[in-house]
C-alpha cells in the first residue's frame, strides 16, 4: 500500500529582474516540480532560488539555482520545472527582449512550515543582456568539482 503524503510545491511568483525597466515577460505557464522522492521519504523541506533569462520566445533558458539550503537535494526537480514553464511578453516588451529574472520554488510537507525564509540570495553580479551573458559563460574555465552531482543533473 502506498502512502499518500499531503505535499505542497510551492512556487512563489516574486520573480526579478536586473531591469530598470518593467517586469518584461510575465509566467504563461508554470509547471510544479515533482517532489524528490528521497526527499519525502526523510522529510526533508526546501527553496531553490533559480536565476536564469527568458528568451524572445517566453522559454527559460540558462537556468542556474543561485540557492538552495539542503544540500542540493532539490535542484534537479526545480531546474526541470522552470525549464518546462512559459512565459508571455508584457504590454512593456512588444519586441520580445530577452529578460534576466529569478524565481523561488519552495518544498514543503507541512503547511507550517518556515522554509521559504531561507532561499534569499541575489542574482551573480554578470552581465544582464543575454548574449553578453552567454559569451561570459563561454569564456569561463570549466571545474570539475563534482562530476556525480553534474552528471545526476544532465541524466534527469
């Protein structure tokens, strides 16, 4: 017999972004992450806190946790999660420019729970233009710290 957890994922809809300008693009559709099942198992309760660009086409693209406070756990589910939501452009973008934003995903078992409180982080201090974004990351060195974590993200 299987046992039913009442298990919430949340997403909180404060997104950002690094403009001075209006919010750009506004969430079409979300998808709620899938819960880990490790992670229903121990209890364990989280945020992941993602930055990443939307693209002229609404599609999250470059997404990154920026935080995350267990250990990891849970940003497989919320990077998958963003990377299969929409987003429609704003009556402030009619051109459709590409915006850098954040968003908050939050896990909780109990409807009491305190978590969210601890995902506050601000985007990485790189450039806001998406392009110029793409070429940074480019441009880095690549290391290898933890091959099985990277490996786990890109086999999900």
């Amino acid at each position: 017999m299987k046992l039913f957890y009442p298990i919430l994922a949340l997403i909180l809809l404060a997104t950002n972004s690094q403009s001075l300008l209006a919010q750009q693009w506004e969430i079409e559709k979300i998808t709620t992450p899938k819960y880990p099942i490790k992670a229903i198992k121990d209890s364990h309760e989280d945020c992941v806190k993602l930055q990443f660009f939307v693209n002229t086409d609404g599609i999250p693209v470059y997404i990154e946790p920026i935080k995350s406070s267990t250990a990891q756990l849970f940003d497989a589910a919320a990077v998958k999660a963003l990377a299969q939501s929409r987003y429609k452009a704003t009556g402030n973008n009619p051109d459709k420019l590409p915006e850098r934003q954040t968003i908050q995903l939050t896990f909780t078992i109990s409807a009491d729970s305190d978590v969210a409180n601890k995902c506050h982080a601000n985007m990485t201090s790189e450039p806001s233009d998406m392009e110029s974004f793409r070429q940074a990351r480019l441009s880095m060195p690549i290391i290898a710290t933890n091959w099985h974590h990277g490996k786990a993200l890109l086999e999900k």
